[in-house]
C-alpha cells in the first residue's frame, strides 16, 4: 500500500483530469430514470486540519496543521478489467486490478470505485516527560490516502437520491500521544509519551449517499452528502517509545493493538445541473466537516499491568467543490 500511496495516486488524478471518460461504466439499470455512466471529481482548495488527543485526563501533545488541498475521484464503471493503462509495477497493476474482479464476482453494474487523497504537514509541542532522542518541537509531514469500492442501491419510498455502501481502505499518518493505561481499580493514566510518526491502517466499512450522484433536479437545489465509517485495524508504536513508556510506568503490554476506527463526514451546499456536451452535468459548492476517531477493541484486561492506548483524533473541514457528469 506504501508503493500505491506513493505512486498511483498521482497518476490516477493526472490521468483523470486529462480523459474525463477514464473510469467509467454503467449506471444502476433504470435506464428511464438514470443515467447510464457517471464520473466525479471534488476537491476542497483549503482544507482546515485538526488533530488532538481525547477522552484523556492529561493532554501533553499540542499539534498545529497547515491547511493543504484535499482530492476526491470517483467512477462507476462496467468493464471486469482496468479501463487504463500505466506502464506501472506489478504490485501497483494488480492492486487495481484486484478492485476490478471483486466487482465483476459481485455485479459490477453499481460499482463505483473511489479515490482519496491529501497531504498535510504541521508541528507539534510535547510538554510531557523528556523524550530521549526526540525535539519537544518538530515538525512533521504526511498524507492521507483512501481508496473505497462502492456498491450502490436504490433508496427507499422514491427518495431522489442513491445511498452506497462499501469497503475501503485508510491509511495516515500522524504524532501521538501514548498512554499507559492500567486497571487495577477503575481505568488509571500513567506517564505518557508521544511518537511523531504513528500509523493509522485500517479496513473500512461505509454506508451514505449523495445526491449530486443520482439524478438532480435540472436547475438549482440543495447539495446534501453524507457518510459513517466503522474501520477495524492495528496500532503499533515503534520499540523505542515502547520502551521509554516501560521505563517510566512499568510493565506495559500490547504495543501493538486492535482498534476500533469510526468515522463520519456531511455536507452541505448548493449545486446547479444542466446538460453538456450531450451529458447531464452537476457543479455545486459546500461546506464539508469529517472526524476519525479511535477506540481500543480489545476488552481482557489484567489488574496487575498496564496497555498502550492511542486516542488521536483527525479532522479535517472546509469548502468544497464537485464537478460530476452523467450520460
């Protein structure tokens, strides 16, 4: 996935704005009602970064982000292979590839196969026990990359809009503050230290909707898009503020650990559709607000040790433009 982040992601959105009719395919069947193909691309020109520690006694770690660009690409399609080509790796080829197949199995009439990417940087303050090897003051930087399949389904009673459901994959980056936490006589902190570089990898499922990707009403309307998250996935901090984390609580188990990821995104604005070149056309403008937050899954606990816990949050908020054509 590193090499996927790395690399296709730029190509994929290059290759996008240079062929419009790069991922492609056919629509839910409702011919009378529906378009038959749909493609879309949203970017938020300034997107507003957060992230912080929560439900934690003590906050140690104060991180600032500098607002960046955030990319969305998203296609239904209907051919079982690629519609490209890059003259790519194998690893790259195949992870597309993959995405492809799983929807031929399936039916892969209403799938659509969506792209999400950004990078952000920021610094961090650490007021907490002196880190050996470690800056109080640093500065970071990352990205953000997501890649969904979507199924999409009929609303019920005649709604005007399509809800999705799918799975995807997430993966970012970000400091942390690490926790000890013990339970010898009700949940207690200990002395916590940071990492600057903790990972956030997890399998997600969605479900939501957006009514720019159905069929609007010709003219002006209300934009409303909206989606919730529930991921499964690993943190892991490295062996050095592990053992740095030992040093001042302890015995500290499970440095590595399942967690729970939940995740939630609206927005809200306006859009106007119309026809081009022989295409039904949507362009709107909103507001969009979206929050990961984690929550440690394992319950079997010990009295007599502590366990590493990760309550980093990531939010990001902002204006948001969607172009999205159907024919």
């Amino acid at each position: 996935m590193i090499i996927f982040k790395r690399h296709v992601l730029p190509l994929l959105f290059s290759s996008l704005v240079s062929c419009p009719q790069l991922i492609w395919g056919q629509e839910i069947p409702s011919p009378e009602t529906r378009p038959r193909r749909l493609v879309s691309a949203a970017v938020m020109p300034t997107t507003f970064w957060r992230s912080g520690q929560e439900d934690v006694p003590t906050v140690n770690l104060d991180v600032s982000m500098t607002p960046s660009t955030f990319i969305s690409y998203e296609g239904i399609y209907r051919s079982q292979n690629a519609p490209w080509s890059f003259n790519l790796n194998g690893d790259i080829s195949n992870t597309i590839e993959n995405a492809y197949r799983i929807s031929g199995i399936l039916g892969y009439s209403a799938f659509a196969l969506r792209i999400q990417h950004s990078s952000y940087s920021g610094t961090g303050k650490w007021t907490g026990q002196p880190m050996p090897y470690s800056n109080n003051t640093f500065d970071f930087n990352s990205n953000f990359s997501e890649i969904d399949l979507l199924y999409r389904v009929k609303t019920p009673y005649k709604l005007p809009s399509e809800a999705y459901f799918g799975l995807g994959y997430v993966s970012y980056t970000l400091p942390a503050q690490i926790n000890a936490v013990s339970y010898s006589s009700g949940k207690q902190y200990g002395d916590p230290v940071f990492q600057k570089d903790v990972r956030f990898d997890h399998v997600n499922l969605v479900i939501g909707f957006d009514n720019m990707d159905s069929t609007p009403t010709k003219g002006f309307d209300i934009w409303l898009a909206g989606e919730l998250g529930l991921g499964f996935g690993k943190i892991k901090v490295n062996d050095s503020t592990y053992q740095q984390l030992r040093k001042l609580n302890g015995n500290v188990l499970n440095p590595t650990y399942d967690s729970m990821f939940i995740s939630f995104n609206g927005t809200a604005g306006a859009m106007w559709t119309g026809s081009l070149l022989g295409s039904e056309f949507s362009i709107g403008a909103g507001w969009l607000f979206s929050r990961i937050g984690t929550m440690r899954s394992e319950e079997k606990y010990s009295d007599y040790s502590s366990y590493v816990e990760v309550k980093t949050f990531l939010q990001r908020m902002g204006p948001v433009l969607k172009m999205a054509m159907r024919w």
